[in-house]
C-alpha cells in the first residue's frame, strides 16, 4: 500500500512526496547548522574564557605587585621614618684641591648617626625616596671652574660612598633640583616661571661679549648653552647630570664670538605655600642650616654671568656663584655647604608599622622596617 502511496498510476513518484522528502531534508539540514553553530560559538566562547584566564594568570604578579604598591602608598607618609641602615666605609673621601678648586684638601668623614624619612612617594615607578633628616656634618668647599665642572660628580660620589647599602642595593645620591621641584604646588610652579632677576626672566638668554664670555667648559655641555652663538644647545645634559665619568682638571674657555646662557635661577624667598606637603617644606627648609643641591645654575646680571651650584640656605633655595663670566672666582667662606643624601627603595621591601607604632616616632621600634631582598 505504501508503495502504490508514493507512485502514481505510472509508477513514477510524485511532486508532492518529493517536496516533503526535500522539506525533511532542510528540517534536518537547519536542526544540524543550529547545532553546529551553537557548538561554534560556545567553543569561541570557552576558547575566549581561556585566554582570559591565562593572561590573568601571566600578569598575576603585575597584579599582585600593582595592589600590593597601592596598599603601601596608603600606609606610608612624606615624613614617616624609616630605619634605614648604611654601610661603614673602609675609609674617608679626600677631594684635592684641583679637583675642587678650594687652596686645600678636603677629608670627608661619614656621619654616622642619620635617620631617614620618607621625602616622595612615587606611585608611576613603585619606589619611595628616602633623605636624612638632617645634612652631614662636614663642609664642603668648592670654587671657580673647578668647582662648577666637579662639584655635582662628587657631592653625589661622596654620598654614594658614605650612605650606601649594597647588600639591599641601594646607591645613595645627594638631593637634586628635581627632587625639590617635585614637591612644588601650582603657585610654586607659577613663581618660578614668572621669576625675574630685574633684567632676564627664567628660562630667557642673555649673550655677554668681549671682556664678559668666560665660561666654565662643562657649561658647553649643558641645554641652554651657547657658545660663539645666539642658538642654544637643545641635546646637552642637564644641570643636575655628573658631566664627566672621573674628576676633570679642565677650567675654563672664552666664547670669541659672543657667550649665550640660559636664566635657570629662580626665587629670592620660598615661603611654603610654594610647596604641596607641608611636611615636605619642613625637611628641605626648616633645618636651620645649608647644605648643597646637586644641580648647577647661572644668573644672568647686567654684565656678567655667574656660575655656580644650587643650595638651601635656611629657608631658601639660592644660588651660589663660584665663577663669573669675567673670570674670576668667588673665594668667601660662603661658598661651602653640608649634603643631604637621598636613597630610593622598592616600596615593596618596606614593612610599615601600624597603629601606634606609624612611623610617626624616631625611635627604631616606632620606626618603618626595611625587608631584605
């Protein structure tokens, strides 16, 4: 009966059984491409699952370190103490005369009993920055070109000598203006822009001709020099960079067709609403003394240029001139200041005291503790 259903009188099969077996056939076809393309798409989706998951897995230090930098940043405080300890030298640090330009030598001892407060925080590179609560307890003297082309390379050379720790890795440095202009408010920065010495504004040339264009020759290297030009260098070092690999006994030179420089001094008073953090402004200029800022600079006056290193003068930041553009050398006793090291550290090697016991306190149990790598 089933045969005669699906063949006509002729015995051929019919249009309308061909159509339903064709219509089977796409009901099935369409059943296995939904199935087919649920499959797909839930395997994209696990396939994508586990990318997620192994990239997780591949940043989880970045991760960890990530949170663990941010939880620090919240525990620890421009001014809390760390105890941080550095290494005896073997012996003390001798500067000559000819690498100073002071008449005589000069034998640096290490003082011994510095504490440490935490004086930045950097959260972009997850270290803090450490710098002793009081400057050393030698003056340095520097004068003259000498003076001006050493005296950055070793005031950073001596504090890496005397306030080191190499078991922990950490190379001191003395302080520098960057560290300074770090902690500037807006009205600081505005101040220091608009600074002017009654004749250049900061950042402005002035170029001094015959009798007036001697420099020192580490000055040629520096941005915003020029020499025998009215174009200033744009691809030199910065005032704060050592400029030699060792101590020079190179002076000075004369620019025969006229001497440009840059205006980098700035303030004649820095009260603290230049200044962010009240507790910062307290380190840096309520010390009651003068120590060096590991950066050189030039004030531009009416017919000369003087050369010479920045520092803190109580509660100042100033400028101290060792050589003019006349040539002559500044011989006072004022040229001579103490140092203040500064030491970075992995913020994850600190261990921050909780509670009563903040940081807050110079006391070694009050203390910030430092972890060994």
């Amino acid at each position: 009966m089933l045969k005669k259903f699906l063949k006509n009188e002729n015995g051929s099969i019919t249009l309308f059984v061909l159509l339903a077996i064709l219509f089977f056939l796409i009901v099935i076809f369409s059943v296995f491409l939904v199935s087919s393309n649920k499959k797909q798409a839930q395997t994209s989706e696990i396939d994508k699952i586990k990318k997620e998951y192994e990239q997780s897995i591949d940043n989880i230090d970045q991760i960890y370190d990530e949170t663990l930098t941010e939880n620090l940043s919240n525990l620890l405080h421009i001014g809390t103490y760390v105890n941080y300890a550095y290494d005896i030298p073997s012996e003390n640090y001798t500067i000559s005369s000819t690498e100073s330009g002071y008449n005589q030598e000069q034998i640096i001892k290490q003082r011994t009993d510095l504490k440490w407060r935490i004086l930045n925080i950097n959260k972009t590179d997850g270290t803090v920055d450490l710098i002793s609560e009081l400057p050393t307890s030698k003056r340095i003297y520097f004068n003259g070109a000498l003076g001006y082309n050493n005296s950055v390379l070793l005031i950073n050379d001596i504090c890496a000598k005397h306030y080191s720790n190499t078991a922990l890795g950490i190379t001191a440095r003395s302080i520098n203006i960057e560290d300074i202009e770090n902690q500037l408010s807006d009205e600081g920065i505005r101040a220091k822009n608009s600074y002017n010495n009654g004749l250049t504004s900061y950042g402005d040339t002035q170029t001094y001709g015959d009798g007036y264009n001697i420099y020192p020759l580490l000055y040629a290297k520096e941005n915003g020099s020029g020499i025998d030009t009215t174009a200033t260098k744009v691809d030199g070092i910065s005032p704060s960079e050592n400029g030699y690999l060792s101590p020079t006994k190179e002076t000075s030179s004369t620019a025969i067709n006229g001497l440009t420089v840059t205006q980098d001094y700035y303030f004649e008073n820095t009260p603290s609403s230049y200044f962010n953090d009240t507790m910062a402004y307290k380190m840096l200029f309520e010390t009651n003394s003068y120590y060096w800022i590991a950066s050189r600079s030039v004030n531009t006056l009416e017919t000369t240029a003087r050369f010479g290193l920045k520092m803190i003068v109580n509660s100042t930041l100033d400028h101290c001139a060792m050589l003019d553009s006349q040539g002559n050398a500044n011989n006072t006793e004022y040229i001579s200041a103490y140092l203040r090291p500064i030491v970075s550290i992995d913020i994850t090697q600190i261990q921050p005291c909780t509670g009563i016991a903040d940081g807050s306190d110079k006391t070694i149990e009050h203390m910030h503790q430092i972890k060994k790598k």
